[in-house]
C-alpha cells in the first residue's frame, strides 16, 4: 500500500477521536488500525477458461445436412464397364476384389468390364468382405491361385479346329503342265446356290423392313410424336438393353404380365365402406403381426 494512502487513512480514523476526547489517549489503536489497514485481501478464486471450439457460438456446431447417398450404386451380377461406381461407403464397410480399385473416399469402382459379385475371401482376410468384377456371368469369385488366368483383351474363347488332313497330289508326268483350276463366274453357278442367295437377301430384306416398322414415328394418346430408339434385345430372353447396361423387361411387358396371367382386380366402388372397414382391419392385423415378430415385440417392460 503506498505512503500517501496511509497516511490519509490514519488522518481520517485518528483526528476525529482526538478532537472529540479532551485528553490525548495513548495511541495503543494505532497499531490495530495499522494492522487493519495492512492487512492482505481475502484470497479470491480464480477460473481459467480454456479456449475451445464450441465456444465461440452455434454457428459452427452440428448441422441437420442432407444425405450423401451412401450404400449400393450396382447390384450382383450387373453389368458394368471401366469407371462406373458400385458401392460408396464411409470407411471400409466393402474393400475392393478382383477388377476393382478404391478411391479417396472409400468408393468403390470397377477397373474392368464385366458382372459384379459380392463375396468373401477367407485367404485374404477371415471377416472381410469384397466386392469384384467377373469376365462371366457365371464365373465365382474369388479365383483359385491354381486356376488359368483369364485373358483381359476382350476375346472370346473358342474351341481350336483341326486342321483337315491333306491329300496328297497325284505325281505330274516329267514335261507335262498342270491345268489351272477353272474359274466359275456367278452367271454360271447351279440354279440350286442361286436359290439359296435369293432366299437369303428375301429374309434380310423383311428383317430390315420389320426393323423399319418398328422405327417409324408413332403417336401417343395427347398427340406427341414419338420416335422409338433403337434398342438392344437378348436373344430368347425378350430382355431389352436400359442406359446402365442392364437387360430387364420394359414396363410396359412388366404392366401386361398380370393381364396375361389373369388376374382381376375388383373395381372400386367409392361408397362402400364395408370393403374399406374390412381392408383396414386387415391392415392393423398385418402390422400388428409384424411388431410380434420383431425383436422387442415379445419382451414385456417391467
């Protein structure tokens, strides 16, 4: 405490009791005022704030955002070609099999073209699963270390063909000169080959015809002129080619099936509320049945 204070202090507590008392006391006070004066402050507690993220405010706190669209992007055995996703993850749910690679996000995506599989391989790793790309359909991953590998050019294996046994020539008499082989013009050829070239440009004619009807501009129910796209069909399947490389039935072949399999529907009728009564309990029956047979529909609380 500095000088001048005190001295002030002591001014202020000392002169009223000397003009107030006729006889000067002994200063036996002064130290208690000295004391009182000098005394140190009542210890006060002290907080350290430590400087932290979720302090500053909500403006950087969690955020309701929407979805990344997570999960399954191509199911088993569909067809896929070099760089189209198949599984995006957040962390390694799927790691990456044969034919395929894993970006920085942990998506994965096929390196070659072919069907997807998704399998395990207790070689690998015990608990791990893979996501691959079989050249075939029917191919099973993983592929045995001991089997042929499999030729990545786009190829298709095909039985090799004997060669036909060679006959051998007759021997030609010393000075005398082979007959060339005589040339047969297509104006010469057998009525029986020109039958059979007929018959083929006729079917390829209709084919192309068939083609062409098929692509003429049609018109819908509002009036819109519509132009069929070309489209690729499997053979014996009736499966048609979608834009994600897939052969499945248009929906129009998936809306006439019930017709075709004769199933009727029972038309409705807008004021009869017993059908609706009827409709409605069965549907409570159903979802009462389905929370009996989850997990914790049979437990009882306590």
């Amino acid at each position: 405490m500095p000088p001048a204070r005190l001295i002030g202090s002591l001014r202020t507590t000392i002169l009223p009791s000397i003009c107030c008392s006729s006889t000067i006391r002994p200063s036996s006070q002064a130290l208690q005022y000295l004391r009182a004066v000098t005394s140190p402050a009542k210890p006060s507690v002290l907080f350290a704030r430590h400087a932290s993220h979720q302090a500053q405010g909500r403006a950087n706190g969690p955020k309701n955002s929407p979805g990344r669209r997570l999960g399954a992007k191509k199911s088993g055995e569909q067809f896929v070609v070099p760089g189209n996703i198949i599984f995006r993850q957040r962390g390694t749910k799927w790691f990456p099999g044969e034919n395929c690679d894993m970006g920085r996000d942990h998506t994965i995506f096929a390196t070659q073209t072919g069907f997807v599989k998704y399998y395990r391989d207790p070689a690998k790793h015990p608990k791990r699963k893979y996501i691959g790309v079989a050249f075939e359909r029917t191919q099973i991953l993983p592929t045995p270390p001991n089997a042929a590998r499999r030729r990545r050019l786009g190829m298709l294996a095909v039985p090799r063909k004997e060669p036909e046994a060679i006959t051998a020539a007759p021997v030609q008499m010393q000075g005398s000169v082979p007959r060339p082989t005589p040339v047969v013009l297509h104006h010469r050829l057998p009525s029986l080959v020109k039958m059979s070239l007929a018959e083929r440009q006729k079917e390829a004619e209709d084919a192309l015809s068939a083609l062409e009807d098929k692509a003429k501009p049609m018109r819908s129910r509002r009036g819109n002129i519509i132009v069929p796209k070309p489209v690729q069909t499997r053979e014996g399947h009736g499966l048609t080619m979608t834009s994600n490389y897939m052969f499945r039935m248009t929906n129009a072949e998936i809306g006439r099936v019930a017709e075709k399999a004769g199933v009727t529907v029972r038309p409705f009728v807008r004021g009869d509320r017993f059908l609706a009564w009827r409709k409605t309990n069965a549907r409570r029956a159903r979802t009462a049945e389905k929370r009996k047979m989850g997990k914790k529909g049979g437990k009882k609380k306590k």
